[in-house]
C-alpha cells in the first residue's frame, strides 16, 4: 500500500515510476537494471537542508550533493527569495547582444570579493560544466592564432581527468570509458599519466594549453593530486607558451576546504571554469573567467571572424545569475568555508574508521569531497556486468538505508551539501559502511 506523499502533481509514485519506464532515457543511466519491473526507481519529492524526501517520504541525506551542484542545502531561504523574485521580474532574456542587472552584479562580484587578486577580469557565462570548459578551449586556440601562434593546436591533459561530454570538453578527458564510442575525437591531445611526464612531451611549440582539474580528480573518483602538481604545470606552461586552464566546476566554491581548488597552492590558471554551485544548485550556470593577457586580443578584434563566435540561448540566465549573487551572499554572511572545519574532521575521522573495516580497500578524501572504494567480487567487471559491481551494489543498498549515494565503479562517493552537521556526516558514512556489510553477507 502506498504512503500518501503530495508530489505535486496529481500522480502516485506508483504511476510515476511506471510512466518513467515508458517514456524517459535518463543520462548516465544503466538501463538494464532501470527499466526492469523489480527496480524501484529513486523518485524525490522535495528537499530540505541536507536531506532529500522520496515520494514515499522517506528521508534520504543527500550524498551525492544533487550531482555536486547543492552548496548550501535544499530550500535555502536567502537563495528561495532571490530565486522568486527575479522570476517576478522575468526569468530569462538573451545575453547575446544583451545584459541584465543579475548577470553583471554576478559578474562583478565574482571578480571583485574573489577572482580578481589573483589577475581574473573577464566572466563569459554559458550554461553547463562542459559549455564552459568548451568555451575555454575555444578561447585557447583563438588566443594562439590572434597572437600569431596558429601552429599551436595541440592540449596537454590527463588520462585520470573528466572534463565534460560535449566533443570538445570530451577530447581532453581520459576516462577510458568516455572513448569506448567517440575515441580521439575532437581536439588532438597530448596525454599525460602524471605531471613528472610534462618534461618529456615533444614538440612543446605545438601546444596551445594545458588543462587540469586543481587538487582533485572528481569524476575519477576523487582521486587526489600530489601536491605541488599545479605549480608544476604553471611554470611549464609558462617556459613553453601554453595556457594554463583549470576546470573548477566541481572543485569550486568550498568542496575542497578553500573557496577555489587552486588555493591550496596558490597558483591560479589563465582560464578558470566555474559551474555546478555557481548558481547555488537552482539552475545551468557556469563561467569562463580570464585574465586581461587572455581577454587583450579578442578586444582589438577587427573583424566578426576575430571575434569570439560561441554561446548558447540560455548563457547567462537571469534566475540562475540571482541564485548565484544569493549563493555568494552565503557564503559570506555564514562564513561557509571556515565553517567546514568542523565537518571535514568528522569526514575524516569517520573515513578513517571505515578504512579499517574488511571490505574496505581504500578511503581518498580531500576537504570536504571524498570517496569509499570497496572490494570487488573477483572475476567482476563493468565489460562482464555492470549491475553486479559491488560500488554499484552498495549504492543501492545506502539508499534503503537512507543516503542517497553515487557511485563510480567499486567507489563510492561521499559528497555533501556544505550545509551538512558533523553528524550528518559520520551516519553518511556509517550508512556506507553498513551497505557493504550488508551486501557483503548477502
């Protein structure tokens, strides 16, 4: 019998579920598993703070930060507010050949309370991680042709990187996984295991940028990088003329302990994408900052084919821009980042504690982004069958318990609103390690 939950849309979550079968393909998706009857399709009815409410009612804490774009919890009543009233005022008009009054303050703000210390002077708005990542390599190949460089048209990137699906944003990423179709399509690319091999690339005059994502590789599931690995990569770029783009569309806004990623060194790029929290989790938003050096020569652009010829319909979204400028308010007024300090210990400490534990084979944690790789059933594979791998398997099973978790592979993946209490934390991780207790006796 189901629970009476109101969805807010005269429909049973039995009926939902049902015409969710019928008639959607969800992204990243195994759909074997989705579409089979016996498959309780994860339906959420609203948020609240940390926590998601499924359309039974079940509370969930939300592990997986809404696919890392929920900064300071569900509801936010500063970001609500702001939301409402900018769609009272209108919710979306054209920025190209256009502004509006949230986008610039947006804008401004950025650059002036955060960016513009370390050389950023321009924001181009787009609408995803993978528009902005492929604004700026776009940018980067332009700035080498305008500064009489067309030779340069190479990049350097990382095979444990993901920068995107879109075929630009996908050429430089090395998940082997995202090549199984497209191969090197796209850009040509030098690719990299690890930053000690910067010196031995050949032909360094061919290369028109380097892109990194600082301190942590997300989507490979939170692998970090040594330290000292983006001074490295900026004084190579600088000795042999590349930019420097840092992809900071998860690593951005707090997930690292520090407002941006490359603060951790102190080394900022030429070109820093932002997304995901950018918009505080309440609409598509990212941004494509650069410096005056980057920015110079498409200003003396003397021709429309000089100029920059990207952008999408909805860049720039008036919403999206207010859900920002209230996210930036946040931040500020309940002092976010220093606040961390308290939940990344309990992280910490909690992951420790899970390391521990049989089942566990590695625990990788960087502020307040980490990930739980488990043992896996010998002679199982995502080729061989990706609905029995046990990361995939023990996602299933912390929803039951209620987290809503994320896997990638054998890792889970532990990413939480930054709203999130220390005992929110260690019963996410509690709930993790009981999942694959629980699998594991099974």
């Amino acid at each position: 019998m189901e629970i009476p939950v109101d969805l807010g849309y005269g429909a049973r979550p039995s009926e939902l579920r049902q015409w969710d079968r019928e008639f959607l393909w969800h992204p990243f998706t195994y759909l074997q598993e989705w579409l089979s009857p016996e498959f309780e399709i994860p339906v959420i009815a609203r948020g609240e703070g940390a926590y998601l409410f499924d359309a039974e009612g079940r509370r969930l804490i939300d592990g997986n930060a809404s696919i890392w774009c929920n900064v300071h919890g569900h509801g936010h009543p500063k970001i609500v507010a702001a939301v409402r009233e900018q769609l009272e005022r209108f919710a979306h008009s054209s920025f190209l050949g256009f502004s509006h009054p949230p986008g610039i303050l947006l804008a401004r703000r950025l650059i002036e309370e955060h960016l513009g210390k370390w050389g950023f002077r321009r924001v181009f708005f787009s609408e995803s991680g993978s528009n902005g990542i492929e604004a700026a390599l776009r940018m980067a190949l332009q700035w080498q042709i305008l500064s009489g460089h067309p030779e340069r048209r190479r990049f350097v990137a990382f095979r444990r990187s993901y920068h995107g699906d879109s075929l630009g944003a996908n050429s430089v990423t090395g998940l082997a996984a995202f090549k199984a179709f497209l191969g090197q399509s796209g850009y040509p690319v030098v690719w990299l295991d690890d930053p000690g091999q910067l010196e031995e690339i050949e032909g360094a005059e061919s290369i028109a940028g380097l892109i990194l994502e600082p301190v942590i590789a997300g989507a490979a599931a939170m692998v970090p990088w040594p330290d000292g690995t983006l001074t490295r990569c900026r004084e190579w770029c600088d000795r042999h003329g590349g930019l420097f783009v840092h992809d900071e569309v998860f690593t951005g806004f707090g997930r690292t302990g520090k407002m941006f990623g490359f603060e951790h060194e102190a080394c900022p790029a030429d070109i820093l994408v932002l997304g995901k929290a950018l918009s505080g989790g309440v609409g598509p938003l990212s941004a494509t900052v650069v410096t005056d050096r980057v920015f110079a020569p498409f200003a003396r652009a003397e021709s429309i084919e000089q100029n920059f010829l990207y952008g999408h319909s909805y860049a720039g979204h008036a919403v999206a821009c207010a859900g920002g400028l209230a996210c930036l308010d946040v931040f500020a007024e309940e002092q976010v980042v220093s606040r961390l300090a308290g939940p990344i210990a309990a992280l910490t400490e909690s992951l420790a504690e899970l390391a521990q534990r049989p089942g566990i084979k590695e625990v990788r944690q960087r502020g307040f982004a980490a990930a739980v790789e488990v043992v896996e059933e010998p002679g199982t594979t995502a080729q061989t069958n990706y609905g029995r791998i046990q990361g995939r398997r023990v996602t299933r099973e912390c929803w039951r318990l209620g987290l809503a978790a994320r896997s990638i592979g054998n890792s889970v993946i532990v990413v939480l609103p930054l709203c999130a209490t220390e005992d929110v934390v260690r019963e996410a991780v509690r709930i993790i390690g009981e999942a694959n207790e629980r699998i594991g006796d099974s």
